[in-house]
C-alpha cells in the first residue's frame, strides 16, 4: 500500500518569513504520525499544504495518491487549532452541516450525525444550541464534526490543546481507534510527551525545517540511553558525574542521559549512596524533548520563544518599510 502523504521538497513562504523549508517525509498508511516542534515551526502551514489550502511555492505534495490535494478533499478530515462551532445552531445540525460540505446528503449527513451523538454520549444534547455546550461538549461534537463523512486521512492541529484531563483522554481513544479502523491520523504538538505515547512515526520541525524523523522508536533509540527515575531527594551530584550528558529534572522525576558506554548501575549506586529515595529506576532511550535539545541546542519552549521574537521583529520591520 503507497504512503497516505508524501512531501518533496516543499517549501513556503509568506513575505520574507520563510514558513517551511524544503521539507521531505512520508506518512505511512494506516499510522499515527506527529508533527513534532515549537510554536512557529511550520507545522499547521506544512498542513494545510497537505489539505490544499496553501499551495506550496516548491516541491510535490502527494495525498492519498494524488499530486492535487484539492482533488481528495472529501476523503480528508481536518480539526483546526482555532476551533470554532456556530453558536445559536443546534448540536445535531451543526455536525451535520459539516458532513453536507464534505459531500454527504443532508438526510445522510443528519441521521449520521445523530447515531455518531448517541454514541458519543450526546444524545441528550443534540437539540441544544452549541452555545449551551460545556467546552468538553463543544469539543466532542467537533470531533464528530471532522469524522463525520468517515475520512481516509484525518489531520488535526495542536488536538489536545486545551482539553482537560477527561477530554485529552477521549481525545487519545479517539485517535487509537481511527488507527485501529486502518485510518492515517496526522497530528500537530509541541508537548512530546503526547506523541511518545501514541504516534507510530514524528517528525521534529523547527524553524520551518525537519530535524529527524522516522518511527519512533528508531529516532528515540539513535540518542543512546537514559535513566528515568521517580524519585525523592537531591540530584545535584548527579549534575558533576562523569558520564552524564545531561539531567532534565522536574522535581520528583528525572532523565538522566547517559554518554555511550556509561554503565547505568554507576548511576543506582551514586544515587543511593547519596540518600536519594527511588520509587522506579528505569532505563529506555532517551525522550522525544532531549532528542530535540540535541539536535537543536535549545528547548521545545525556547525555540518558540525565538520564533516569536522573529515574527515581531518581521512585524515591526514591515510596518516601517510600509509606513514609509
């Protein structure tokens, strides 16, 4: 079976801000693939290339097999970042609505629309107007919305940005099972812990080009190791170990990575001879975020912060070239 996307080359560029930078990968069919890096790194702008609402300004952009994306648009579902239902509609024909601009029958698309509410359980809400809907209400019938018209490639921006405890979990199981269904679900995120947990296959982007990618585990296990701890008392002399790399320390938890060869038993016993109290000692590769600092030389948080003072700075600098 081909790739549900493949990007060549592709590049885009809005003024002088170069939003993405000759960039290449492919999606695997019937995969979870996440669009890893800070905000401002060019993941919704690379997919709304792969929707067909930008045209790229160089390179081929392949989906579901076509080089036109605008041609498969009702096999494609998309969940936007800025979400948004129209608020005096009822909740039934609000995802209904959607389903009609993605081809379906009004009949069809309503009947389906009140099944999918039913057993979303929003059964009891379908003739409420969406204004009335908690923000966790709001969003499962914009879930339903997206996945409506049962689409072959499922593209959703930042889906767990937001959502509370209870609904990043729906939000998880709905993803899970799309793949189950043999659908390709592409995804956007800065927090990596949410991609470690899900995604088949990432992407890291950062300033609009590919850092690594690949299936997770390959890019995770090309970092060599590291020990995760949960864990009560005092790290600092673990900060002066020879053979340590780096401590990623948030309190109560810890990575520990470790140069190539470092024995991890070295670490154990420096930590228990140091009064530290462990709860799990567990040696995996090393997170997506450490991955990222390495190749990057900066956090997820202060690359955003960096593209944010670009983007002001191009801004400002093209408010003067105007006003003059």
């Amino acid at each position: 079976m081909s790739d549900a996307v493949t990007l060549t080359g592709v590049s885009k560029s809005f003024r002088e801000k170069r939003a993405v930078d000759e960039l290449s990968l492919s999606v695997p069919p019937a995969s979870i693939y996440g669009f890893l890096g800070p905000n401002g790194a060019g993941k919704t702008t690379t997919m709304r290339m792969i929707l067909g609402i930008f045209a790229p300004d160089t390179g081929q952009v392949n989906v579901l097999g076509v080089d036109d994306p605008t041609l498969v648009r009702e096999r494609l579902g998309y969940l936007p970042e800025e979400r948004g239902l129209y608020p005096k509609m009822k909740v039934v024909d609000q995802v209904a609505y959607f389903g009609t601009l993605k081809g379906m029958s009004s009949r069809t698309a309503r009947e389906a629309a009140m099944r999918r509410l039913h057993e979303y359980g929003l059964g009891d809400n379908t003739e409420q107007t969406c204004e009335s809907l908690s923000k966790g209400m709001a969003q499962k019938a914009q879930i339903l919305a997206t996945l409506l018209h049962d689409p072959e490639l499922i593209v959703l921006d930042e889906p767990f940005s937001g959502l509370d405890p209870v609904n990043r979990d729906l939000m998880r199981d709905v993803i899970l099972q799309l793949r189950a269904d043999g659908r390709s679900v592409i995804f956007s995120t800065h927090i990596m812990e949410q991609a470690e947990q899900i995604c088949d296959h990432v992407v890291l982007i950062d300033g609009g080009r590919k850092i690594v990618d690949g299936p997770i585990d390959e890019v995770r296990g090309a970092g060599g190791g590291a020990v995760h701890l949960d864990y009560e008392g005092n790290l600092e002399p673990l900060h002066q170990m020879q053979g340590v790399v780096h401590v990623n320390d948030t309190g109560r938890q810890a990575e520990v990575v470790l140069a190539d060869g470092v024995d991890p038993q070295g670490v154990l016993k420096e930590l228990v001879s140091g009064g530290v109290r462990l709860h799990t000692f567990d040696l995996r590769p090393p997170s997506l975020h450490e991955i990222f600092v390495r190749k990057v030389g900066r956090s997820v948080e202060e690359a955003a912060f960096a593209s944010e003072e670009e983007l002001a700075v191009g801004q400002v600098g093209s408010s003067g070239r105007g006003a003059s």
